[in-house]
C-alpha cells in the first residue's frame, strides 16, 4: 500500500526509545506477579496460553535484536506507515517460534531481564539511522521503533485482558505513538478529507473520499479513546462492538468505519 502523500508524522528518537524501555518495564513488572495458574489461562489470541504471549511480548522487543544481527540493507525502501499493512505476513512462523520461545523459557522473570539488558547494549551501539531489514523493507531504527510501541501497547491490553484483575500501565508516550501511527494508516489506506477522526488526546486525521471540509465542524466525524481505536485498528473489536458500548461516537453518512477496519491482521 503506498504511502501518504501528505508529510509523514515525525517522533523524536529518544522519546520513542524511552517509551518503549518504559512500556517493556511495565510489562516485565506484571509479569513478576503472575502465577502459574494465570500463566496458564487463555487468552484472546487463538490458542496462546500467558505464557505463550508473555514470550511473544519478548519476542517483538528481540525482533530489533535479530535484525541488528543481519546486514545493513544497501537503501532504505520502506516507509514507516508500511509497516502496520505488512504484519500479517509471517503469522504462522511467527506462532511457531513463539510456542518454541516458551517452551524453551521456563523462568520468564530471567528472560525478559535479559532482554531488557541487551536491548539497552544494542541501542547504546547503534545509531537510529541504522539501516534494519524489516517485513516491511528497508526501515531506519529509529522508526523500527516506534513499530516496537505498538507491539508493547497491543500486547499489554491482551495481557490485561487475558488476566482478571491485572492492572498494567501504560507509558504516555508509547500509547500516543501507538494511537498517533494507527491513526495515520488509517488515513493511508483510505485516503480523502470527508472525514475526521479524533482520538484525544493523542490524534486527528482526515481520511475518506468525498466532499472536503475547509472550515467550522466537518460533516462527518468519528470519535474515540486511545485504548478503543487501536482494538479497534488491531481487530480485537468490532466497530459495531463498540458503537453498541458507547465506546465511538459516529455522525454523518461517510462516519461508519467498519468496512475499513481492522488495519492490521
């Protein structure tokens, strides 16, 4: 899918480093305080047990490890807002190597440190112009990373959600980088100025074809919570699930989203 012919969104590389730092900290907290018997519970990611998405969790930090590890590409040939049309690529690889991850970890606790300790050494040594082989393509680290903010935000609401009672914060700055690139993939694939979609306090977007509004209220708006929009944009939730929760607010006749959503398999 090509990329949005407006100027791309920019995020400040040390924000984005320490908000993904944060976000895998908040992460490796809870964990520390599950049970076997949580570990063991369902979640709602097919067959995967806690554990199985806690050593996925690692898994998508470890993906900047991995591709550190291969050869610089000769170009960049990616953009940033690729990347969320092109996680659906590697979805059966990617349930295998996280079966085997657990297995293969017992002591969670001891895993997660360990990447936390060799993610810090890996960024500490390269610079975010480094050139890294994504699905996506040829990507800068510095944006690979804000892909990492999505992952970790995602996947803390599964945990949460996986886990009666289990409260996980959500770093600021990783929620609204997650929010803010959602927003603009959506804007990607349907491109236009008929409709505004607002997801205070992190983001609007224009998108949708039809009539452009130039001033005042726009005919058409859309609007939600962080947490909602990107359950939304990740198909943990229908669109008609949360118009009937009172969760979305859609008026006029370009507002109903549901046929262009979720943006990301």
């Amino acid at each position: 899918m090509p990329p949005a012919k407006k100027r791309a969104r920019t995020y400040d590389p040390g924000k984005i480093r320490t908000a993904v730092q944060a976000q895998f900290g908040n992460i490796r907290a809870a964990v520390r305080t599950l049970t076997p018997e949580q570990l063991a519970l369902g979640t709602r990611l097919g067959e995967w047990t806690v554990r199985e998405l806690v050593a996925h969790i690692g898994m998508a930090v470890t993906a900047v490890h991995r591709a550190l590890d291969r050869p610089e590409p000769a170009r960049q040939d990616a953009v940033l807002l690729d990347w969320p049309f092109a996680t659906a690529t590697n979805s059966a690889a990617i349930d295998d190597f996280t079966r085997g991850l657990a297995a293969n970890h017992p002591d969670l606790d001891t895993y997660l440190a360990d990447i936390d300790r060799t993610f810090t050494e890996l960024l500490d040594a390269h610079p975010g112009t480094r050139l890294l082989e994504t699905n996506a393509g040829a990507l800068p680290l510095a944006d690979y990373l804000v892909t990492r903010t999505v992952e970790l935000v995602v996947h803390t609401d599964d945990l949460a959600a996986a886990v009666p009672g289990l409260e996980i914060p959500y770093d600021r700055q990783a929620l609204a980088a997650c929010t803010r690139l959602l927003a603009d993939a959506l804007a990607v694939k349907a491109p236009g100025g008929s409709t505004e979609v607002r997801i205070p306090p992190y983001a609007v977007v224009q998108c949708v074809e039809g009539p452009k509004h130039t001033r005042g209220t726009p005919p058409n708006v859309v609007e939600t919570d962080p947490l909602t929009w990107i359950r939304l944009a990740t198909g943990r939730q229908t669109w008609s699930q949360a118009l009937d929760k009172a969760q979305v607010s859609a008026s006029g006749e370009r507002a109903d989203l549901a046929g262009l959503l979720p943006l990301m398999g």
